[in-house]
C-alpha cells in the first residue's frame, strides 16, 4: 500500500481496501444495469420506471464515488474499468433481452438485494477491523440501496 498519513491501523486498511474495491465493483456494475433498464424499459409503466430507475442510477453514481474515493483515501487504487467491473463483480449478468418494466423490476430487485447483504458483510467486516469511518460509509450506501430495493419490492407487489 502507497504511504499516507492517515492513522487507520494497517490491518484495518487491507481489509477495508478488499471490502471497498469489492463493493465499488459490484456498485458499478448495479449503476449499468440500472442504466440498461432505464434506457430500455417498454409498457404500461414506462414513465413511471424510466424515472425511477434515473433516480437509482444517479443516487448510485454518488455513492459509487464516495466508496471508491475512501478507497483511495486508505492508501488503495479505486479500480473501476470495464474489464476489471466484468472480471470482479458478483452480481449475475443482467439479461440485455428484457424489456417490460416487470421483468426490469425483478431482474433489478435480485441485484440490489445482493449489493445490500454485501454492503451489510461489508458494514461488519470494517467495523470489527477497526475502521468506524468506512464502516459509516457502508452504511449509508446500504440506506440507499435498501431504499431502492423497497420501491422496486413495492413496485412489483400485486
């Protein structure tokens, strides 16, 4: 790890450094697919998800910056090309052939639900190495994806 003057023990930056890249990752990949559903969704509730999948993905654009920018702050490298999105993540691929806004809002639910029980190992992972301030970061990024899922949930109940 680079150098810096930040006094998070050294134990508690590897395994914060693993848990942020793994989330940034996994968030990145959630922000396309987001995006592919809000480009590509057709039906009756088209407005009404196009919409919404906006206000998911740029909700997610912030929260993506923060993870990789603490990344950075730990004395990491925030990697977040395509090809280390696609050899990194661990969401499933998400299906390009969908578009009705049912079938967008259960392929969407199964990742968010994903990233949240992630974020959530992350949230304790950090906690219990002793780096509260990431932990804290975690956290409100959970607020935000448990929050989506809710509406997508909400969205799909009958």
């Amino acid at each position: 790890m680079p150098k810096t003057r930040n006094d998070v023990n050294d134990n508690a930056k590897k395994t914060s450094i693993g848990v942020l890249q793994a989330c940034l990752t996994d968030g990145i990949d959630l922000y396309n697919a987001t995006r592919q559903a809000h480009w590509n969704v057709k039906g009756p509730q088209f407005h009404a998800l196009h919409t919404m999948f906006e206000d998911f993905y740029t909700t997610l654009a912030t929260d993506i910056d923060e993870v990789a920018e603490r990344l950075v702050q730990l004395g990491g490298t925030a990697n977040g090309t395509s090809q280390s999105v696609v050899s990194g993540t661990r969401l499933p691929p998400y299906p390009t052939d969908l578009r009705q806004g049912e079938g967008h809002v259960a392929a969407l639910s199964e990742r968010y639900a994903a990233l949240a029980a992630a974020l959530r190992a992350g949230i304790n992972a950090t906690d219990e190495a002793g780096d509260a301030d990431t932990a804290d970061i975690l956290t409100g990024v959970s607020k935000n994806i448990d929050k989506a899922l809710w509406m997508l949930e909400a969205t799909a109940e009958k």
